[in-house]
C-alpha cells in the first residue's frame, strides 16, 4: 500500500527531517561552535576601539550577532542544498511525502540549534567586554528563531540553482554584503545617508537587529511588535518562494 502525502502532518514531516538533519552533524557541531564564535567575537573586539558611546556599542553586539544568525545561516543553507543537489539527495527527498518549504524549514532549525551554544557564549562575551547591561527579554526566543528562518529559502533557492558549491558559496557572500550593508545593523542610524536607511527596510537584517537591542538590552517599545511582524513576514515569504522555485532533481 502506498504513502500517501496527507497522511504524515506538517509538525510529523518537519520533526523526521529535524531528526535526519541533526544526525547528519553529530561528528562536527564542535568545530561548528567554535566557528561560529570567532568571527562576531573579534569584529567586536576590533570595533568597539571606534565606539564609545553606549548606543554605538550597542548596535556593534547586536549588530554582530545578526551577522551569526542571520547570514550564518543563511551560508550553512546555502551550502547544505548545494550539496544535497549534487549529492542527489533532492532527488531521494523528492520521492518521500514531505513539502519543499518543511525540508527547508528543518534544515535551518537544525543549523539554529546548533548555532545556539555560539550565539549565548558570543551574547555574554559581547555584554562583558562592551560593558553593557543584559536585560533578556521573552522576546528574544521569537527574535532569534523568526530571524534563522528569515532568509532560509532563500539560501535552499541559491543552493539549488548554482552550478557548482563554490558558486552557491560566491552566491551567499554577495547576498551577505548586500544585505548587511543596508540598513543600520552594526551602525546606528544617525551616521547613515537617508537612502540606506530606506533601504534597510527592505532587508530582515533591520528588523532582527532591532529586535535583538530591545529584547536583550532593553527597553522593549512598541517597534518591538513592527520587528517581529515584519520578520514573521520575511521567515514566511521566504520558504513560501523556496517551495515554489526550489529544483527538487539535478537538472
């Protein structure tokens, strides 16, 4: 007797993919933890020298961590569906009762998950050494898992279409310099042009970045509402595109 696909539910088909996801890691979330460290930790170290006020210190922490979280993953999905397209393994997950849009969403949470140890470790180094107060918040589980998905399909889309892995990798960059440029993420607004600020509208890295500053250094005000929406939106929109344009079969 077949598999039909509306027998296995959304939460059932997101949690086996979870599962295989995870496994797939288990001999390298070390080395994945230590990376994911390094980088937020020394741009920190090298930029708070320039800032001295506690705003600017502010956006540099906050700033830095959507750089972890956001195009970390952003890179780590990229390069997951460029390697399971070549690998064939889109074309093994074609064949099983489960939605383009969940196979992305498992594997960002799995890179989320393991993402987590780094993020806290950068989060409290970064408090320490830019002498910030920490004020977490019940908004910040939201924050960090909405922006993780936000640019998911995204990276699953590049994946899919590049040609070779190291074109999927060249892909990711230019979408990481683009988008972190525009918008103030590590700058504060009060030192960019108006037009980038426009801009950084149209960019999640604005919106997770001002979520992250009110929901771990406080105070929450009523943007805190615009952020996650626009998030919420941005995590939605982007796995909506990816289970529409993403190639399950080696072309």
């Amino acid at each position: 007797m077949s598999l039909k696909r509306a027998e296995l539910n959304l939460a059932a088909q997101w949690f086996d993919l979870l599962m295989m996801e995870l496994a797939n890691w288990r001999w390298s979330w070390h080395s994945m933890i230590l990376t994911g460290m390094l980088a937020p930790i020394a741009s920190m170290l090298a930029l708070h020298v320039f800032a001295r006020d506690a705003d600017s210190l502010a956006y540099i922490l906050t700033g830095n961590m959507v750089m972890s979280l956001l195009f970390g993953n952003l890179d780590k999905v990229t390069s997951r569906f460029a390697y399971m397209r070549f690998a064939g393994t889109l074309d093994y997950l074609a064949t099983l009762p489960v939605r383009r849009a969940i196979v992305v969403a498992a594997s960002a949470c799995s890179f989320l998950l393991l993402s987590l140890p780094a993020l806290a470790i950068t989060a409290l180094v970064g408090t320490l050494v830019l002498r910030l107060p920490l004020r977490p918040h019940w908004a910040l589980a939201p924050t960090i898992m909405l922006g993780a998905l936000s640019l998911a399909g995204i990276g699953a889309i590049l994946g899919c279409k590049a040609r070779t892995p190291q074109e999927a990798g060249a892909f990711s960059l230019v979408a990481t310099l683009v988008l972190v440029s525009l918008g103030p993420v590590i700058i504060p607004p009060g030192r960019l042009p108006p037009a980038v600020l426009w801009l950084g509208r149209l960019s999640p890295a604005t919106y997770a970045a001002s979520a992250l500053r009110q929901a771990m250094l406080g105070p929450i005000g009523s943007s805190i509402w615009r952020d996650l929406a626009a998030l919420a939106l941005f995590a939605t929109g982007s796995l909506f595109l990816a289970g529409r344009w993403m190639n399950w079969r080696q072309e």
